[in-house]
C-alpha cells in the first residue's frame, strides 16, 4: 500500500473526528459564540446584495455535491440519464452556482476588508476561513472546468471520487481511487477537508442551526399604536392584509 493510498484512507476519519469532537467543544463551553457575528448593523447595503448570492449559491453547489458523490452511476443509468446529459446538466448548473458562490464571497470580503467598522470585528479565524473557503470554491469551479473536459482531459469522478467518498462511510476505505483521480480532484478534495476540519472553530459553524423550527412556528400578531390610542375602537377601520 502506497504512502498516497493510506492518507486518503486515514486523513477522512482525522477530519470527520475533529469535525465531531470540535463541534461537541464549541457547544459545550462556547454557547455565546455559537453564532455568525451579524455585522449587518455596521453596513447592510452590500450585505444586502452578497449574502443572498453566497447563500443560495453555496445550497445549490452542496446540493450538487450531495448528488455527485453519493448517488452512483447506476442509479442515474438506470433511470435513463445518460453520461453526456448528466455532465451537461451538472457543468451547467454548477458553473452557475459556482460563479454566484465566487462572486458572492468576493462581495463579502472586499465588505469586511473597505468598511472600517467590519473590518475591526474581524478575528484571525474568520481571515482564514476566507481564505480556505475561496481556495475551495476556486478549485471546485476549476476541477469542474478540467474533469468536464472543457480545459484539459475529460474525467468521469464518478469512477474515482465518489466511490472514494461513499467507501468513507461504510468503513471500508478506497484511497486507491483517490490516488488515481486527476491531481486537479485531489487538491479540490484536500481543500474540502481542511474547511471540514477549521469549521467547528469558525463562524460557519451557525449552519448546524439552522432555523428549522422558524418554519412551523405559530403567527405573530403585531397591535399598531392606533388601535392601542385611549377611546379608539379597536376594529373600527378596516386592517391591511399582511403576512
């Protein structure tokens, strides 16, 4: 067994443990700042505009992801979709997200670096946060550039990758096909586990939060200072319809 094959046999379960027990940490003694560190009241006109475009970008691209490694090319065959239009589909789409993930990020930086009060509450985790999460994106729009053939030779990760990614989780781990994938593959998957590995310890660490049970809580009712006047008639005039 290779030096190649037993890092990418062992480096997986190093990451997926800091992952597990990093996360455990923060939440035990770092409840408080278990959180994004909103600075959207320091400037919110930018936010306005790159949040939304890092955020729905980085869900398609996850989505993508889930999709490429963990549904094998049986299945998609089965069902009738061939390789060619499996490809297209998913340069298309993942160009797309990408680049709004990129351009997104981008935003968010240049924000956090030109506006004085942003920039003061920047921490050194969140600098190299940045730094990992744009190498990853970066390569991840490369590797899908040269794996789909547009720049360089065409490679099917499907054969590589992904077997590799579900061998992880059933505990029987294929370095060897990682050690066969395209270099391009492997620096995009390297990138990947270190953002895995620092993201307990950074503010990325708010999307195992996510607001779920926000979606299925009771309404609010807000009273205008109106209905609340002394004399007034509650009900009186008729009420705007609203959310």
């Amino acid at each position: 067994m290779s030096a190649g094959e037993i890092f990418w046999d062992v480096v997986p379960y190093v990451t997926l443990a800091i992952v597990a027990v990093g996360t455990w940490w923060r939440y035990r003694y770092d409840k408080f700042g278990w959180t994004t560190r909103s600075s959207q009241l320091y400037e919110a006109r930018l936010l306005r505009i790159a949040s939304p475009m890092f955020h729905f970008g980085i869900l398609v691209v996850i989505v993508g992801h889930v999709i490429g490694l963990v549904i094998p090319q049986s299945w998609t065959d089965a069902v009738g979709l061939s390789q060619h239009a499996y490809h297209v589909q998913a340069i298309t789409l993942g160009t797309i997200a990408g680049v709004s993930t990129l351009v997104g990020i981008s935003l968010l930086v240049y924000r956090r670096r030109t506006r004085g009060p942003v920039f003061s509450a920047t921490t050194l985790n969140d600098k190299v946060m940045y730094v990992v999460l744009v190498a990853a994106i970066v390569a991840g729009l490369a590797t899908t550039l040269m794996g789909s053939g547009v720049v360089g030779e065409e490679h099917n990760y499907r054969e590589t990758v992904s077997p590799w990614f579900r061998s992880i989780w059933v505990l029987q781990p294929r370095g060897d096909l990682m050690v066969e994938a395209p270099f391009s593959f492997q620096l995009h998957a390297l990138i990947g586990l270190a953002l895995f590995a620092i993201w307990p310890f950074t503010r990325l660490v708010h999307a195992f939060s996510a607001p779920v049970g926000y979606l299925f809580r009771p309404y609010i009712v807000y009273r205008s200072r109106e209905e609340a006047r002394p004399g007034r008639l509650v009900g009186s005039q008729p009420q705007r319809r609203g959310w």
